[in-house]
C-alpha cells in the first residue's frame, strides 16, 4: 500500500505545487521536496530538509544548519502552504 501511496503523492506534488525543483521518493516512505530556488553555496539551503512522511501523510520540515537566503525561505514557505492544501 506504501509503494502506491508514495508514488500518488509524488505526482500530486510535482503536478500541483509551483516552484518544486525535483520531488523524490525515497524507499517509499518519504517524498522529498527540493525548491527550484536552493543553492549548493548555503549551508542552511542544502542541508535543509523538506519531506511529505508518507504513511502518515505529514508535511515535514527540518531547518538546516547554517545560513539560508530570504528568497529561499518564501520559497518554503510557499511550498509548505501549497502541499498543506493538498
């Protein structure tokens, strides 16, 4: 049940949500969501975790550690609300 449930997810948010650079899943139990804006240059970007937690359906999101732009966090902010919807 796990395996169609993530791929439904997957292809809900890559479909629906704006500004996602890639959306992948991982051994069926989480979709991760990566921002069209996140640089390799920012710590706080690339070590930032944003996840949908597939058997729970819960919209995880870890803050990494180091410096993040403000253009990144709208864009998070953005996604959280829109995957929220869904």
């Amino acid at each position: 049940m796990s395996k169609e449930r993530a791929e439904q997810l997957l292809k809900t948010i890559s479909d629906a949500v704006s500004g996602v650079a890639t959306a992948s899943n991982f051994k069926d139990s989480r979709i991760y969501i990566n921002p069209n804006c996140a640089s390799r240059s920012y710590r706080g970007e690339s070590t930032h975790q944003l996840y949908v937690d597939v058997a729970t359906g819960k919209l995880v999101n870890q803050l990494g550690k180091g410096t993040c732009r403000s253009e990144f966090n709208a864009a998070v902010r953005d996604i959280v609300a829109r995957v929220s919807e869904i």
